[in-house]
C-alpha cells in the first residue's frame, strides 16, 4: 500500500509550470496531426496525387517522428532531457518553414520529415520529462497535460484551418491557403524553444550524471526541503543510476513492462485514431458533406477530444490507468463497430455515423489517448528510461507511420466498413490485453513501479 506524506498534499506549483512548458511539445504534435487534414485535399489537386503518394506525403512526417522518437533515448540519456527538447523545437520550426515554400512534393516530404524528427523527439521526451519531476501522486495528472497539449493543438487547428481556407476560394486554397496551414506552424516551435529555456534539469537525470547538489536544488525548488530529501533518498536506495544497456530490457525483470509499453503504444495507433484525425474531411464527404461542412465536422472532433481529454485528467489519478483503458477500449470497440455498419448499410443516415465517430474519440480522449504516455514514461526504470521509452515511442510511430499511409488504400481496397471493422477487432484485442497484463501503477513512485516489476521477476 502507499502512502501519502502529509507534507506533499499542496498542489507542485514549480512542477505544474515546468510539466505545462514541457508538454508543449505535445502541442506540435497535435498541430501536425490536425493541419495536414486541412491541408489534405488542396495537396492532393495542388499536385496531382494518387492514393499510393497521398499516403506518403501525410505519413513522411511520421518516418521523421518514428527516426526522432528511435534517437531521443541515446540523445537524451547522454546529453538531458532539456536540451534534446530544445533541439526538438528547432526542428519543428525548421520543418515548418519548409513545409509552406515547396514547389514539388518532393520538398514538401522532405520538410516534413524534418519536422517530424522534431515531432517524434517532443513526443517521446516530453511526458519522459515532466514522469521524471512529478511527485507520484500527481504524476499521472500531469503526465497527461502532455496529452491535453496534443488535443489543444488539435482543437486550435482545426480552427486555424477552417480560418484560413476561408479567406479565399478554392483555387486560392490549393495555391497558397495549405501552405499557411503548414507555416503557421513556425508560431508555436518558437514559443516552445523559448519556453524551454525557463525549465531546469530533471533531478533523476542530473543524479544519472553524479549531480546530487544539482538534483536536490530542483527537487527542493519543487517539493520542498523535505519532500526533497526524502525523495532524493528513495532514488539513492536504488543505486543503479548508471546508463543501462538496451541488453537489459530483455532480462526477466523487465520483460513484462516492455511488453506492455511497447503493445500500449501500438494500440494507441492501430485502433484507428489517427485514421479519423488526418483523414477527417475526407471520411465526412463520403458521408455525402461538402468541403465546407465537412470542415466544420472536424471541428466537433476537435471539441470533443478536447473536453473529454479535460475529463481524462480529473480522472487518471482517481480512477486509474487500468480502469480508464478498460472502460475506453471497451466503449471504442462498440462504436468502431457501429460505424462500420453505418457506411456499410445505406439505411443508417449520416448524422448517426457521425456521432458514433465523435463518441468513439471521446472514448479514446479517456484511455489510450492520455494513459498510454502516462504509462509509457513510468513504468522504466530511470537507468534504462529514456532508451526504453525511446523504443515504445518508436512503435507507436511506426504503428501510426503504417495506418495513416495504408488507410487511403484500404478504404479503395476493402471499403470503408471493413476498414472501421478491422479496427474494431483490434480494439477487442486492446479490451484483452489490458484485462490480462496492464497492472496498476496510480499512486506509485517511480522506484517503487521499478521495485514492482524487480518483484515479479
């Protein structure tokens, strides 16, 4: 059982601050994933492209992300979390100024891989850093401001894009309108890379490099003097702060939570999720919505994983990952289901689709979308943090590197019912795997998760 130090229970002021600059990160993410589905189709006539291209222009930021996410362990475990950050925000603004001059297609996936490396190193160090300074019984609330940022992003571009693609015609849209979207990017990767200059250090990072007067500065900055000690002490106990090798990951006592990392992170992805956020207009046109108001549509996505993403912070550490996985998967799986039988019966109008669409992503809003990064940046111990979160992070690029580049595809291919079917299925397995192997880690410390997993071994 855990328990609560009764000098801990005023809310972190200097780690809420620091969490909220750092999940700025999440911020970009959230932009990219929103702005190319504004952007999507003015590409698509700008040059031309057939489902095969169009799949490869949306995904090459995520080849970018997943190569990010792979270096971000090594880069971060040798040179700190804050400055492989910063260096994520350059990228990202790089990316972006590159994304809105392209006169070929070929400029414009090259600028996006750019700016996807910046997106896959925020994605993977951004809750990593705000795990590392979080007191246990707020880690997952504030782990999940990460996520917030995400849908933030998300929310706030779906408006920036339906914004600009009214400031002229459809003809200035495929000429110059998409590539405001993607510029206007520059805007929050500067923002972020001043920001990040406010932040310190993690204090597990600093005792990794033998840094204890470092470390207990920013402990006590957060927690108070002793809070501070008492935390500083409990990292000590362990005394295995030295870089591990990725060998280690695979010893029995470590199996279990990479396993569940690194299956966590692919579930976030194949279920479907970011299938509905690059491709959203596009899904609602097939519903018989024109350009505009398919537009509009993809706002109510927006709004609806915003708000629920609100609710998922109140809950993570109340309710607790485990039951806000179960719950959500549950509920995803039931309206994947239904959705697919709306574009598969045409008796079932298009209005009912829909508000099975927005209620599946406000299921996932609950669950995979914020407890995934919570769990994913906790559940390793500190040696081997930053390579192993690197690697689950790596997956979940991956996964969405394969979902967003096959959908067009599969919706030509199979259908666009089978395609939500197939999701459906996935999601099931989700249901399962959670029940069987997640364990509960709310409340905990980050030594006292790693001791769980020693424990078990």
């Amino acid at each position: 059982m855990t328990t609560t130090n009764p000098k801990r229970k005023s809310f972190p002021q200097f780690a809420t601050l620091y969490s909220i600059i750092a999940a700025i990160g999440g911020f970009l993410f959230g932009y990219d994933t929103a702005v190319i589905s504004g952007a999507i189709g003015f590409i698509k006539e700008r040059f031309d492209l057939h489902a095969g291209m169009l799949g490869w222009m949306v995904s090459s930021l995520i080849v970018g992300a997943a190569i990010g996410a792979a270096l971000s362990g090594v880069l971060s475990d040798t040179f700190g979390r804050k400055k492989i950050l910063m260096l994520s925000a350059f990228l990202f603004v790089v990316g972006s100024i590159g994304s809105a001059i392209p006169n070929s297609v070929t400029g414009l996936i090259i600028a996006r891989i750019i700016g996807g490396l910046g997106v896959g190193m925020a994605s993977t160090l951004s809750p990593l850093y705000i795990a590392e300074i979080a007191p246990a019984r707020n880690r997952g609330r504030l782990v999940s401001i990460y996520q917030f940022a995400v849908v933030t992003g998300i929310f706030v571009t779906f408006f920036i894009n339906a914004t600009i693609a009214g400031l002229g015609d459809e003809a200035w849209d495929i000429a110059y309108g998409w590539r405001w979207m993607l510029g206007f990017g520059i805007a929050p990767g500067v923002i972020y890379l001043l920001l990040l200059l406010l932040i310190p250090e993690t204090p597990r990072w600093l005792m990794k490099q033998k840094q204890e007067v470092r470390a207990l500065e920013v402990l006590e900055r957060m927690n108070g003097k002793e809070a501070a000690k008492s935390d500083l002490q409990e990292i000590l106990n362990l005394k295995d702060n030295d870089t591990a090798s990725l060998r280690e990951l695979f010893r029995p006592a470590l199996r279990i939570p990479l396993l569940v990392g690194v299956v966590l992170a692919i579930l976030q992805q194949i279920t479907g999720i970011n299938a509905i956020m690059y491709y959203a207009p596009e899904i609602f046109k097939q519903m018989g919505a024109g350009t505009d108001t398919a537009l509009s549509q993809t706002v109510w996505v927006g709004i609806v994983n915003f708000v629920f993403t609100l609710i998922a912070l109140w809950l993570i550490d109340k309710v607790g990952r485990r039951l806000l996985l179960l719950i959500g998967s549950i509920s995803m799986t039931i309206c994947l289901f239904i959705v697919g039988y709306g574009f598969h019966s045409d008796t079932v109008p298009g209005y009912l689709i829909l508000l099975f669409i927005l209620l599946y992503v406000a299921s996932f809003a609950i669950s995979l979308g914020p407890v995934v990064w919570v769990m994913i940046s906790e559940i390793f111990p500190t040696r081997i943090r930053g390579r192993a979160t690197a690697i689950a992070s790596l997956c979940l690029w991956v996964a969405d590197y394969l979902v967003s580049q096959t959908f067009p595809s599969l919706i030509e291919g199979i259908g666009t019912s089978a395609t939500f079917w197939m999701f459906a299925v996935i999601s099931l397995l989700g249901v399962i795997f959670c029940a069987k192997v997640v364990p509960e880690t709310k409340g905990k410390s980050l030594e006292q998760i790693e001791r769980l997993w020693k424990s078990k071994s």
